[in-house]
DNA sequence: ATTATATTAAACAGCT
DNA sequence: GAGCTGTTTAATATAA
C-alpha cells in the first residue's frame, strides 16, 4: 500500500561504498537524503489522513448511534490502529537495523533493556552529534597527520557545525554508552574475545555489515582485516558514517512524531470510550515499548486480533505470543479480571510509563484493583508505609479517575485497608501508618496466576513445573521491570525492590514458609523490629510467620509525600457517575 | 451452580 | 458536633 520507492540506507550506502566521494557524489547524496525526507513527509500525511479519517469514524458512530455498521468502523479504526503500529514498527526495526549497521548500536541478548532504552526515548541528535565529533575528532587528528589536503567537511551539511578543530585524539571507550563506535578500535577486541565476536554489530553469519559491504569473511580474525583495510578511517568511512547519521536521524524524528500520534490517538479514543458503558470499543494495540523492545525479534503480523475492553485502559497488547501472562501486572498487583479477561486478553501495562501518563491525564480507570493499587503506592513509598491520607494522595496524584468521586473510593480504600490481611496498621507517633505484609499479598497471588491453587503444590514440589511460572515472572520482569510510575532507567533503586518482591512471590508461592533469606525490606533497620502497638489480628490464619513484617515505630515521615496536596479535596462531581 | 474475589454502599465506633 | 479513621456487614457483579 504504502511502499514510496525511497532510496533506502542500504541502497545509499551501496552508492557509497563504490568509491571515494566526491563533492559531487556527495551532493546526490543529499539530494537523495533530502527525497527521503520527502517521502517521509508524505508518509507523515498519509498518517494525517488516517487519523483524520478515524477521528470522522468516531463521530459517525456517535451519531449513528447503535447501527449495525458500528462495528465495521470500528474494525476500520482497528485496522487503522494495526497499521499505525506496523508502522512504527517497521520504523522501530528500520532504526534499529540502522543503528546496528552503524555500529551504534550493539544488542546483545544478554542485557536486555540496556542498548534498547535509547531506542524507546529516542536517541536525542545531541548524542548523535556526539558521537559523530567522536569520529571527526580522531579522524581528523589521523588525517593531520598523514594527508593534509582538506577532506570533505561533511559537518557543515547538517548535524555539526563545530569543525573539529582539536587534535586531540578523543576516543573514549565510556563516551560510547549506547553501543560501541568499532570504526576505529578493532584491534583491541580480536583475540582474546573471540564469543565477542559474535557480537559484533559489524560482523555476522560470516559476512560484514558494514553497510552495502557484506564482503565474506570466513572468521573473525579475517573479518577484522578486512574491516581494517576496508573501511578504514577515511573520507569514505565518514561519509557513510555521517550519511548513515541522518539517516539515522530522520528515523527518530519520524519514530517520535509516529509515538506521539500514537499517543494522541489512544488518548482521544479512550476518552470516548469511557462514555458509553454498553459499547466496547475493541483496540488492537500494541505498546510503543513493545516494539521498541522486542522490535528485533518480533514479528510485526503475531498481533492479536481480540479486541480488549470496554474500560480497560489502552493497554497496549503485547505480542509476545506465550510467555506474557496476566502476571505482568505484578508489580501492580492482580488486575482486575472483572474487566481484563473476558475477551481472553493478556492484559499487560507494557509501557508502564506511557500508561502512567495516560492514568494520570485520562479519566480512565485503572485495571488494578484496590488492593494492588494500595499495595503499590506503600511500595513506592521510601519508607514502605504510607498513611491513609498519604495513599488517598497518591491515588489523586497518580489516577486523574480518582480525583473524583472521593466518597466512593476512599471509602473503598479505607474497607480494602481493613479488609485485606495484606495490609497491616502500624501504629506510629504521628498516628497510623499502613504497611504492606508482602507475604500475605502474594499469598493470594497464586489463584492470580493459574486460577488453580494446586498448582502452585505441584510447582512446589517439582521444579519442572517452575518453567511456566519463571516464565511468568520473567515476562513481568521483562514487561515491568520499572515498578509503576517511575520512569526507566536501570538504575532505578525500585527495581532491587521488584526483584526482591518477585524472588517473594516465587518462595511465597512455592514454599508458603517464610524463608529469612529474601529479605523484602532493604533498608530496614534491626531497629524496626519492634512491636507494633497494634497490628490486625488474624483470627483465621494462626500460622501465619509474622517475622518478615516491618514494624516501623518510628515516625520517619516522608516529606515525600507531604506535597501530593495537589488534588487533594477536590470539588468532588458526585453527579457524573 | 458454586465459590471466591472485587466493588460499592453504608452503619458504626473511636478519636481529634 | 464535624470530620477523619478504621471496622464490619451487606448487596452486587464477575470470573474461575
């Protein structure tokens, strides 16, 4: 449908690659860049097209009320919704494939978010600029100092205006964060890393990548030299590399504008969406993060074809066709299944940043229950103890849809705090504050995740059944491996709380016994270990192991969360619901 | 059909 | 007494 005969990268490569540029092939070059960009636009009015052509969809479906044909434009809009995605992942892996034949970019499946975070934010020209300067600098101090006549100054086309004027040599192994520039540091890595060599973004199934190249090497060793002598570090080189920098370039910048589409179009579609309980409007999507983060592997046509919920937020579906279970939520906790399951969706808050915007934004409610969503703002909370009103606070802070109707949820709040043995009172000098007993929590996961408690005795006793749960859990990891509402970075401190939390769930789940050795609550002081002054009690489950339960005495307070008072008394519109 | 869980509403008690 | 906090019960809905 849409396949504008562009000069792809390869192809300008390839054009490249015949022989050194000259000013003149350097101006077709551009010329043919400049055409990219062109059909680029168009592609970009293509999608303008299609969103308008949704947006009029909707309106005739709201007049049109419950007519029959209703749900053909919403097969239409799905359709419009899957090529959007498509798109972006085609754009994803058109970017991806770029920056590995540029050697920006290393993927190794060993670390998995590391090379693709860049990817999902974009990889800003600045860093571009970066690393470009990384490879004029050295470049030219080598020219210097062998040819002196000036080579081409591809700076002065787009990305940098600064003329590497230093001749200092700036080759900085750190300076690379997102992959590794192998223009000019082959050597170091050849012997003695030879399972590296299977790694490199530049060499693959015997055959170089550098782009439009594809020369066979039947090793390593051979690989190298051919790279060596091949694409040294001269004008050539650089251009490819600068041409490949735009390329590069222009993808994120489309990549971004698709997202931000995107992102509009869900935005306004659920807003509608909330409006009439009766209709579900059956989405296809899939994440921004999906693809950005399996957009390798993953293969654009596995898309689901279920429709999701009526109320249910825009949860991107995840296509990883297995291994994503309902579990995904967990660092949530259960979602509610109420809503979630009953078209037999896997929901999965793949992109939980993106939906934390979204919640925060949209007056959508969220697929969590009362518990997880409790549960979850403690969690976060740094001293893992909120109290009520500090909870209310997160609530209204973090889900627009709670900043009304306070009556109602807070109400609903306060009844899961009292009712669920998860939570546990703990009295404090300041009042009461709420803490999470994770052990309890995870104890009704287990009917979360198969629906069948005995499944968990069989995973307990024999450890080949552990496969699909591991499975589960590594699929939430991999889908959440930022708890809700923190943004991603690996760094995060949160995650070590995650994995603990999950590393609970596994002994929680499998051995019902408190075992000392996952210790939930880092940072805790022996200190802590004081008795509370009043602690629910649990008249049903007289086994229960109390040991791991944090029983802060100490008013720490968090001043955290002393400036959550944004929403808090809201005029509250008892009337809209 | 039964059971478990979640949600919502509401009554009530204790406290500030 | 009002409002907040916390507990409890009941009705209802949903999913397993």
């Amino acid at each position: 449908m849409m396949t504008p005969q562009v000069i792809t990268p390869q192809q300008m490569q390839q054009i490249l690659q015949q022989q050194v540029l000259t000013p003149q092939q350097l101006q077709v070059l551009l010329q043919q860049q400049q055409a990219l960009m062109l059909q680029q636009q168009q592609l970009q009015e293509f999608y303008k097209k299609q969103q308008e052509q949704l947006q009029l969809q909707l309106l005739q479906q709201q007049h049109a009320g419950k007519q029959p044909k209703e749900q053909q434009q919403v097969a239409t809009q799905q359709l419009a919704f899957q090529q959007q995605l498509l798109q972006m992942q085609q754009l994803q892996q058109q970017h991806l494939l770029s920056l590995q034949r540029q050697g920006l970019l290393t993927i190794q499946p060993g670390q998995p978010t590391l090379p693709l975070q860049p990817l999902a934010q974009g990889m800003i020209p600045t860093e571009l600029q970066q690393l470009w300067k990384e490879v004029t600098s050295s470049h030219t101090a080598e020219e210097a100092a062998s040819n002196n006549h000036s080579s081409l100054d591809l700076s002065t086309t787009c990305v940098s205006s600064s003329a590497p004027s230093k001749t200092s040599l700036i080759i900085n192994p750190h300076a690379s964060t997102n992959g590794q520039l192998s223009v000019h540091t082959p050597k170091r890595e050849s012997l003695s890393h030879e399972e590296h060599s299977h790694s490199h973004p530049l060499y693959g199934h015997g055959v170089c990548k550098w782009p439009g190249c594809e020369a066979v090497c039947e090793d390593f060793q051979s690989f190298l030299k051919h790279l060596n002598s091949e694409h040294a570090l001269d004008d050539r080189s650089t251009a490819q590399c600068r041409v490949q920098m735009q390329v590069v370039q222009q993808l994120e910048l489309q990549l971004a504008k698709d997202k931000e589409r995107l992102q509009a179009m869900m935005t306004h579609l659920h807003v509608k969406s909330t409006e009439p309980k009766a209709t579900p409007q059956p989405l296809n999507l899939v994440s921004s993060v999906t693809l950005s983060k399996t957009a390798s592997e993953a293969s654009p046509q596995s898309l689901p074809h279920t429709p999701t919920t009526p109320t249910a937020p825009i949860t991107p579906v995840t296509q990883g066709p297995s291994v994503i279970t309902t579990t995904s939520m967990h660092n949530v906790g259960p979602i509610r299944r109420r809503y979630s399951d009953k078209y037999n969706v896997p929901i999965s808050s793949a992109d939980i940043a993106q939906n934390q915007e979204f919640y925060k934004n949209a007056e959508v409610r969220p697929p969590f229950t009362y518990a997880s969503l409790i549960r979850q703002a403690i969690l976060e909370s740094p001293e893992k103890q909120l109290t009520l009103n500090e909870i209310y606070n997160w609530f209204t802070r973090m889900f627009a849809y709670f900043r009304r109707n306070a009556a109602t949820w807070k109400n609903a709040v306060r009844h899961n705090l009292s009712l669920h043995k998860c939570f546990v009172r703990v009295e404090n000098v300041k009042g009461a504050v709420w803490t999470v007993d994770e052990l309890e929590f995870q104890k009704r996961r287990p009917q979360k995740i198969s629906g069948n408690p005995s499944l968990i005795k069989n995973i307990q006793t024999s450890h080949t059944y552990c496969t699909p749960l591991n499975a589960a859990l590594q699929a939430s990891m991999a889908e959440n491996s930022i708890p809700l509402y923190t943004t991603a970075s690996m760094g995060n401190p949160t995650l070590g709380n995650l994995a603990s939390a999950m590393r609970e769930e596994l002994n929680g789940a499998m051995e019902h016994t408190n075992s000392n050795g996952s210790d939930s609550s880092p940072g805790r002081s022996p200190m802590q270990a004081m008795h509370p002054v009043h602690v629910k009690e649990e008249p049903l489950d007289p086994d229960e192991n109390e040991g791991p339960l944090s029983l802060v005495t100490t008013a720490n307070h968090s001043p955290d969360f002393d400036h959550d008072r944004d929403y808090e008394d809201e005029p509250v519109n008892e009337d809209i619901e």
